[in-house]
C-alpha cells in the first residue's frame, strides 16, 4: 500500500514550540491585568514597588552578613568589603525611589538600617531567614555565596519587567552580587 500525503500536513514540532512560546510571550508582554485592585496593589506604581522589594532583599542579604560576621569574627575582615558593596546597594536603591517620589522617607532607612549593626557587634548568629550560620567558616561563606548567588539570578530574571533606569540598576547590582559570590566561593590567595 502506497504511503500517500495527508491532506493538511501535521506542524511540525519546532513550529509547535516556537507557537507555544510565541503565545507565552505575548501573554508575558500583554500581561492578564483585568484591572482588579489586587493586580494594581493600590496604584502604587511598579517601579517603586520593584524599588521597594529591591532594597528589603538588599536589607536581608545585610543581615544575613551581619549574622555570619557574628558567628564567626575572622571572617569579619573578608566580609567587610562586600557588605560595604551591598549596603552602597540598599543605599543607591532607596535614593533613586526617594528621588521619584517613593515617600516614607525610603532614603534614609536602608544606609542607616545598614550601618547601625557594626561588623563585630554581638548580633544572634541566626540568618534572617530564622536559620542558623553554619558552624563553620568555610560552610557559612558557602552559604553566603549562595544568597549572594540567588539574589543576583532573582533580580536577573526581575530585569524583564524592570522600567530602564531601574533595571539598569538592577543588572549592575546583580552582576555585582554575582561577583560576591564568585569571591566568597573562591580561596584567597590560591586558585577557586
């Protein structure tokens, strides 16, 4: 029996996938607003709510340094830079939302927020996540690199809706923590 042709050929399974992504990313584009309150969050605007989330995960990333400088002093040294680096961060985020408007005085909250806990200070050796610092120096900048690590990749993906400037900003500071990642993960003096 002779193969014969369909009369309307099948897609074809790239043609399949490229219709499926084409169809997401119109839906990403267009968005599936249909005006409730609950997807406006009560006209505040987008770029000071992405703003605004910024500097809290800026916050937390400082506390989580904060608590590790305190379960382990020697490390306070290495730390200091990189914290500085995150707590300039929180400060830039919080500046430019103050500038447009953001209210609350967000500006002053995230540096004074910052620089209040010293790094030696006798803060609880608990993340602010409510887990504990590892035990051990090598196991608490591991799990430092990977906040770092997770926090650069979330405000990565985050860029796709990010107004210009702000994701300008938002690509610099996690390239950055990227970075912070690569130098805690590394040895110093010797090859990562």
């Amino acid at each position: 029996m002779p193969w014969t042709t369909p009369l309307r050929p099948r897609p074809s399974r790239r043609s399949l996938l490229a219709g499926a992504a084409g169809a997401a990313g119109a839906l990403l584009l267009t968005g599936c607003s249909d005006g409730s309150p609950a997807e406006e969050d009560f006209g505040i605007p987008l770029e000071r709510r992405m703003r605004e989330t910024a500097v809290r995960d800026s916050e937390r990333l400082l506390e989580r340094y904060d608590a590790t400088t305190a379960a382990h002093p020697a490390l306070a040294q290495r730390l200091g830079p990189l914290r500085a680096a995150v707590a300039a961060h929180a400060a830039a985020l919080a500046a430019e939302g103050s500038g447009a408007g953001s209210g609350s005085g967000s500006g002053a909250g995230p540096s004074a927020k910052a620089s209040a806990a010293p790094a030696g200070s006798a803060a609880p050796a608990v993340a602010p996540s409510g887990e504990p610092v590892p035990p051990t120096p090598a196991d608490a900048l591991t799990g430092l690199a990977d906040t770092e690590r997770s926090l650069a990749e979330a405000r990565t993906i985050s860029l796709a809706g990010a107004p210009g400037e702000l994701a300008r900003m938002l690509a610099s500071v996690a390239a950055c923590g990227h970075v912070h990642a690569y130098l805690l993960a590394s040895t110093p003096g010797g090859t990562p």
